[in-house]
C-alpha cells in the first residue's frame, strides 16, 4: 500500500459540479452529459460528485484536440 504524504494530498483539488460549471462555463446538464459519455472524469463519495483539477485539464486538452482536427 502507497501512503500519499499529507503535503500532495493537499496538493490534490477537486471542484463540485457548481465550480467545474464555473470553470468551464458550461452549464450543470453539459457537465453531467459529458461525465455519463466520459470525456470528462469525475469521481462520486456517498451523494457527492467531484471533478479533480487534473480532469478539468485533460478535457480541456481534449477540447482543443477536437478544434485542432475539425480545422484541418
């Protein structure tokens, strides 16, 4: 079993649905589509959805994928 040390644990941001909405500015049904279809990573404790930072990035990363590729 890896021990995370207390320091990159804080390291770590997970932003609910209402920030990732703010984030990106998408709206709450986007952001949930996007979660059920995957492009956009989430993980659920008890009722609550978390989206971390690193999954913020990768979908935007993605985004720009898809813009890169339609353009050409």
């Amino acid at each position: 079993m890896t021990v995370v040390p207390h320091a990159a644990a804080a390291d770590v941001r997970l932003y609910d649905v209402n920030e990732a909405m703010a984030i990106l500015r998408l709206s709450r049904s986007v952001i949930y589509e996007e979660i059920r279809s995957g492009r956009l990573r989430s993980v659920k404790r008890g009722r609550s959805r978390r989206i971390s930072a690193a999954a913020v990035a990768d979908y935007i990363a993605l985004l720009e994928q898809e813009a890169e590729g339609s353009a050409r």
